[in-house]
C-alpha cells in the first residue's frame, strides 16, 4: 500500500472539507470537515487516509 500524498492547504483553503482526494462530486466519499493538529498543522481523513498540510499563516478561530 502507498503512502498517501499530503496536499498543501492555506488560509483561503478553511474550513478544510475532504471529499476523497482526486474524486469528482458524484463519486466521492461523504463531506469530512477535518480540523487541522495545532503543533503539526496536519490533518488526515478518516475515510481516504488524504493528509493535508498547512503552510502560511493561520489564524486561531480555524
């Protein structure tokens, strides 16, 4: 099994909503609101194992 790619979000990109990597609406998995870990500013999907990567400024209410 391959390690997942991390796709690199910024601030325009929040709230961070995953729909399976590289799907198209009608065949993805349901919406996921993931919250990014605060000390890694990562986050992964429960359903497609997708990881995704902060870069830039954040503010705190996301």
């Amino acid at each position: 099994m391959s390690k997942p790619s991390v796709i690199v979000v910024s601030a325009e990109d929040l709230p961070l909503v995953c729909r399976g990597e590289g799907a198209e609406n009608w065949n993805g998995h349901p919406r996921v609101f993931l919250v990014l870990n605060a000390d890694h500013r990562t986050a992964s999907c429960p359903y497609c194992g997708a990881v995704y990567r902060a870069e830039g400024e954040i503010s705190a209410h996301h």
